[in-house]
C-alpha cells in the first residue's frame, strides 16, 4: 500500500484529492442502468454457439455498461486509440467445474460478446478494446502466450482472463507474474456484484428470534405474532399462530404459511434461512389464487434489536472475497486505485453493490462501514481519483439502496456529481441517511 501511494504520488504531483469528496452520492440517472443487477446463468458456456446465447436477456444490461465505458472513455478523444479494462472478481473461466459460480457467464466475456454484436460507436473499429477477466481460480497465464477461446471476436477486441485475488495487491499479481505488460495501468476497472453481501449468517444460526410478526394491507387471520417452536422443520425455525405454521419448504425453495388442515396461505420464493429474510414479494391467497401482495411482510417484533445470528462486519464477506469491515473495503480501494491509469482523466473504477442481505440492523452496519471506507480512502490517497458511495434514491428497500463505490477524478467525465451541477446535493433526502 505504501509503495502505491509514493507512486501515485509521484505521479500526481503529492496533491490529495480527496478533501472536500462528499462520501456519498445519489446515483446519477446514466449510471442507474450500469448498476442494474443479475447474473446470466449458463452452464457449459463455453459452448454457447453465439454471442446472442452467451448473453440471453443480459444483452441490453451489458450494452449499457459498453455504452457508459465508451461514452465516459473513449468519446473524450479526438483521435479514438484504446480502451483497456480490468474486470475483478469476474467469474471462473473454467465452465466445468462442479459449483454454481463455474455455471455464470464471466462479466469479461458478456462484455466482450456484446462489443462483437451489439450496434454503436465502437462498431466503427477505431477503438481497440482490451479486456481482462480476473479472478482468483483462473490458472496464471504470461500476456505473450496466446490463450485458447472458443469464439471467434473481431480483431479489434482482445480478450484475456487473468489470475486475480482481490484480497492481495493487484501491482504483483499482474506484473510480477508477466500476465500484463509492465506499464499497463487500465481506464476502466469494473468489479460488478463485488460489492454484493448476499451471504447468509441466518443459514448456519443455532440460535432464533422467539417471535416474528406477519402483516399486511388489509385485515386477515393470518396476519398477527408468531411464536417459535420448540423442533426445526425441513432444518429451519418455524412459527406458529393458532392453526397456521410458518415454515421452510426446502422442494419449493419458499417460505410458506401453512394451514394444518391443509393448503398455503402464503409463500415467497428465495433461499434464506429465516423468513425476516424473505424479500418476496410474497404471493397470498385471495380465495381463487396466490396472488403477490407488497404490503405483506414477515418482520421481527424488534427490528432495531440485532437478530441472533448478527455477524460483525469483518466476519461478512462480500461476492469479490473481501469482508465487509472498514479496513478490509479500504484495501480494496487502494487496489483497484493502484491499476488505475492516472493519465488518462477520465478513467474510473467502479465496484458494484448489487445487494445487502440481512434485517435492517445488519445492512445499516454494512453500509455504515463502506462510507467509512471511502471516507479514510479519500483522507490518504495520494493519487487523483477520489471515492464516492453511489446510493439509489428510488430503492425503497433498505438491501437495495447500496449501489456501490465509484473511484474517479474530480471533474471528469465520471464525476457522478456532474449530473448534480448547481444541485445542492447534500439537501437530498436519502432512504437511510449514512452516518
């Protein structure tokens, strides 16, 4: 970390950037679209016969990331040379390994695909695009060695996966090992989902809230407080009220409210191992069909209290394998800021939120520790990119709120503050302020 600040140093000038950053940022209407979530689940993708199968109904999402890179990189160029980009915590090149992750589509290869095959400015070929795909089970590979793809990509696009552990230093990873040139530094480094908790502390809990409280729109007999009891069902908590029982159904992968005569009440779909955890929507009998009501929720009787299974931040981990305490999101900073090229100023990092499981306690813990991060990012790097917490004003749930942190250098094009010019932005009234 030292070595990259005294680098970055030398190559700024020693000014400090940071001062003055507000740590948190309403996302920007043309970043909305970049922070879209979903992952395109394809096994044996690597036998995809197109682009148009690689990418499935991801096509228009990845486009608009393509679209905001170009937009923000390339189109600030009078002559168009090369876009270089770093995606981290990419997903395993290896499509025959036996977990789901080896199943999703590397964010590499979408964004490859839909470069090859969608129409924009980049289809006029002045612009060479060069993607890396980084993650911590591909195998180490020398940039001199050509490395086997099963796709035909058109000349101006090259495409290479990289080893990559985002909980080490990014420099000796790429460089040391020659999987990059040694003075390659990238416009654009993209952790999408990085900033993703979609871990579960709930699944692996001994202990459970002795209550839950179920309610909804209108007046019903299923709605009320629910009482744990003493045996677990399908190996998770069930509740009770009257002749109603609140329970997992491991076949249908929902969280069901029971009749003990017979028939479903209620259910949401999602694997979670606590129906406080349900995000829904949850579908409800109205006499003729389960139908999905949003005012209908499983919630603690006690929701500032922190649930049982409550983990501290540095024991959540996030989906690009860091935990979720403040140094550990501060690191991360400091890596995907020391491979970023401070000559180019438009060039940007932006690690994606996705979303925050857990009641609102834990994710209000998580969130709190991101800013924090970016806060203690901004107060020591040396170099010209500065951080900001991007948040979904539009999200009215409280898991979805985090859009993430994007890195950037004050004034340029991916200044998410340039859409607020003569906005007073520290007015705006967020969902859950952060503090």
């Amino acid at each position: 970390q030292q070595q990259q600040q005294q680098q970055h140093q030398q190559q700024s000038g020693g000014c400090r950037a940071g001062h003055g950053v507000q740590p948190v940022c309403p996302t920007p209407y043309v970043l909305g679209p970049v922070c879209a979530r979903g992952e395109r689940e394809l096994p044996n993708w690597r036998s995809a016969p197109n682009s148009a199968e690689v990418l499935g109904v991801y096509a228009n999402m990845m486009a608009d990331i393509a679209r905001y890179i170009f937009e923000v990189v390339a189109s600030c160029r009078d002559v168009r040379s090369r876009i270089r980009l770093l995606s981290a915590a990419d997903g395993c090149s290896d499509d025959t390994q036996p977990d789901m992750q080896a199943k999703r589509v590397p964010t590499s290869v979408m964004l490859a695909h839909v470069l090859a095959m969608t129409p924009g400015i980049w289809q006029d070929q002045r612009t060479q695009v060069h993607i890396y795909g980084g993650d911590v089970r591909n195998a180490i590979s020398v940039y001199w060695q050509a490395q086997r793809l099963p796709w035909h990509l058109p000349s101006w696009i090259d495409h290479r996966f990289v080893a990559l552990d985002n909980t080490r230093d990014f420099i000796p990873q790429l460089f040391s090992t020659a999987q990059c040139e040694g003075d390659t530094r990238f416009d654009v480094v993209l952790v999408r989902q990085g900033l993703c908790f979609c871990d579960d502390p709930s699944k692996l809990s001994t202990s459970w809230p002795a209550e839950v409280f179920l309610t909804m729109g209108q007046p019903s007999a299923i709605a009320g407080m629910y009482t744990l009891e003493p045996l677990l069902f399908d190996g998770r908590p069930q509740y009770r009220r009257d002749r109603c029982l609140l329970q997992w159904c491991s076949v249908r992968i929902e969280w069901a409210v029971q009749d003990i005569a017979g028939g479903t009440w209620a259910f949401a779909r999602g694997d979670v191992g606590h129906p406080a955890l349900a995000r829904g929507p949850w579908a409800v009998w109205d006499g003729a069909n389960h139908v999905n009501d949003s005012t209908f929720a499983c919630n603690l009787p006690h929701p500032q209290a922190p649930p049982p299974w409550q983990r501290p931040p540095n024991g959540r981990i996030c989906c690009c394998g860091i935990t979720g305490d403040t140094p550990s999101l501060l690191q991360m900073l400091f890596r995907v800021a020391s491979v970023l090229d401070t000559h180019q100023p438009h060039s940007f990092g932006l690690l994606h939120g996705a979303w925050t499981n857990g009641t609102k306690t834990e994710v209000d813990q998580l969130h709190q520790q991101i800013e924090e991060a970016v806060r203690s990012y901004n107060e020591q790097w040396q170099g010209p990119h500065v951080a900001t917490v991007l948040w979904r004003t539009a999200a009215k749930e409280y898991w979805l709120q985090c859009d993430g942190v994007v890195l950037f250098q004050p004034g340029s094009r991916a200044d998410p503050f340039r859409a607020y010019a003569g906005v007073n932005y520290d007015a705006y009234s967020f969902s859950q302020p952060l503090v």
